[in-house]
C-alpha cells in the first residue's frame, strides 16, 4: 500500500492572517555557544542569514523568506 496522497486528499493547511499578534517567550540577552552542533548549526550560512533577520525582532517565516526573496507573496 502506498502512502502517497492525490491533491484532492490532502486538507489545505490555515493560515493566520498578517494582523495576529505574535507572542514571544522571554529569552536571555546573551546565548553562549558551548557545544560543537550549537557551532556547526550557527556557522551554515543559511542559519546565520536567519539568525540576523530575528536578531532584533520576531519574523514569521513568510517574512524570513521575503528577506531572502524566496517569497513573491503579496
């Protein structure tokens, strides 16, 4: 048996509109790096790109990929 679905099966995903506020948990100001995969994970180029974006604000994904102009949403 297959687990490969047709279109017409899979339930469309919902979306939250733009104007939900997102809500932060408390983080610390600084993070120390102590182990080789927190090294390895910062150090990819992608990651660090991200990283920058949320460096001072929260960013939906929607918004990470417009930075990165992966995104033609409207």
């Amino acid at each position: 048996m297959s687990n490969t679905r047709h279109s017409s099966e899979i339930a469309a995903i919902e979306i939250l509109p733009e104007d939900i506020p997102v809500t932060m948990p408390e983080l610390p100001v600084r993070f120390t790096l102590d182990t080789v995969q927190q090294f390895k994970a910062t150090s990819d180029s992608t990651r660090s790109r991200i990283l920058g974006i949320i460096q001072h604000q929260p960013a939906t994904a929607k918004q990470i990929a417009a930075d990165f102009g992966e995104c033609s949403c409207a």
